[in-house]
C-alpha cells in the first residue's frame, strides 16, 4: 500500500524551530517529487515548498523563503521540512504529498506557534 | 505568480443532483490542473490531474474538462458522500497554487 506519514509537529513558541518527517512506504521513493502543503485552521490549502526526485530542484513558497528548508533522504524513504523563525501564521497542519500533481497524500501533522 | 479562482465559493445541492465547480487561472497554464476533494478533518483526496485524468480508483462519477485559463469539474448524480471541498491547483509553474475552495452542501 502506498503511504506517506507524517510526523514532527507539535507546539512551540515564536521563533523557535520544528523539524517535521514524512515516511514513505509502498512505493519507489527516490524516483518521486515530493511537496509539502499546509493548511491553517479554517482556512484553504497553501503550498509550500517542492523537492524534486535527486533533490536537484527546490521551491519555495514566498512565506516560508529563508525560515524553511525541505530536504530528503532517499536511502530512509523520508522526507524533511525544517521550520525556523516560526511565526503564529505558520500554525497549521502540514502535509506532505507526492508528485507535482499530489496524487498521494499523508494524514498531516499539526504545527501550532503560540506562546 | 499564478492565481487560482474558484466558483461559486459554496454550493447547495441535493442527492442526486449534477453539479458544475469552475475554476479560472490568471494566466494560462495548459492543461497542468489537480482537482482534489477534502473531508472535514481529513487530508485532501486526489480526483483528476491533468485537467481530465480521473485518478485511479475515483469514480466516473466525475470529470474534469478545461485548458488555457478556464476548468470545470463536474460531479453527476450526488450522493451523501460527495458532500465536501474541493480545490483546484495548478502545477504549471512555481509557486504551485490553489483555488480557495468550494464547499458543496446539502440542500
């Protein structure tokens, strides 16, 4: 079965730093994009920030450009977002998702920023 | 970058019932279009990539159509189920981005 779990979150003050975790499983992951897409509460989806197969391409939403860092390592099936200099606006669920058309995503992990 | 436009922004519908989501990009962006539906409390669910691709394992209950600017997704014969948000997202150019939702009701 195809899966992606992630795992990371957690509450933490402004300023402050998270590292978040996405395992995948059930596929061949070293040949797959991966996304990661968050969403604060009551509110719509928000992109974030791309990696692609070899990690030779990365994108970054202009929210999170400078604070955030997605990284992933092929041999352990996971995908990474480091998250500096949180804000209260990065307080959602975060998601990760695979390809650029997001065809499979995990459950989502939640991210609150508050002191 | 890239904004996505949906409407209406929410919908009332009964089961049984075809209903049409429109969604519009700012620019052109081919045919690089996902449609997904989301559940409360739940992650979002792929429908259609590609603008028309049904995604393995969703019925063809619904469909996507569309190119350039304009889309449309069109879901037949409502059941209680289908009750839910979708967005479209466009995966033509970065920053990746999403509409902001439709939120199709029961009437």
């Amino acid at each position: 079965e195809v899966q992606l779990v992630e795992s990371g979150g957690g509450l933490v003050q402004p300023g402050g730093s998270l590292s978040l975790s996405c395992a995948a499983s059930g596929f061949t992951f070293n040949t797959y994009s991966m996304n990661w897409v968050r969403q604060a509460p009551g509110k719509g989806l928000e992109w974030v920030s791309y990696i692609s197969s070899s990690s030779g391409s990365i994108y970054y939403a202009d929210s999170v450009k400078g604070r955030f860092t997605i990284s992933r390592d092929n041999a352990k099936n996971s995908l990474y977002l480091q998250m500096n200099s949180l804000r209260a606006e990065d307080t959602a669920v975060y998601y990760c998702a695979r390809l650029y058309y997001m065809d499979v995503w995990g459950k989502g992990t939640t991210v609150t920023v508050s002191s | 970058d890239i904004q996505m436009t949906q409407s209406p922004s929410s919908l009332s519908a009964s089961v049984g019932d075809r209903v049409t989501i429109t969604c519009r990009a700012s620019q052109g962006i081919s045919n690089y279009l996902a449609w997904f539906q989301q559940k409360p409390g739940k992650a979002p669910k792929s429908l259609i990539y590609a603008a028309s691709s049904l995604q393995s394992g969703v019925p063809s209950k619904f469909s996507g159509s569309g190119s350039g600017t304009d889309f449309t997704l069109t879901i037949s014969s409502l059941q209680p189920e289908d009750f839910a948000t979708y967005y479209c997202q466009q995966y033509n150019s970065y920053p990746y981005s999403f509409g902001q939702g439709t939120k199709l009701e029961i009437k």
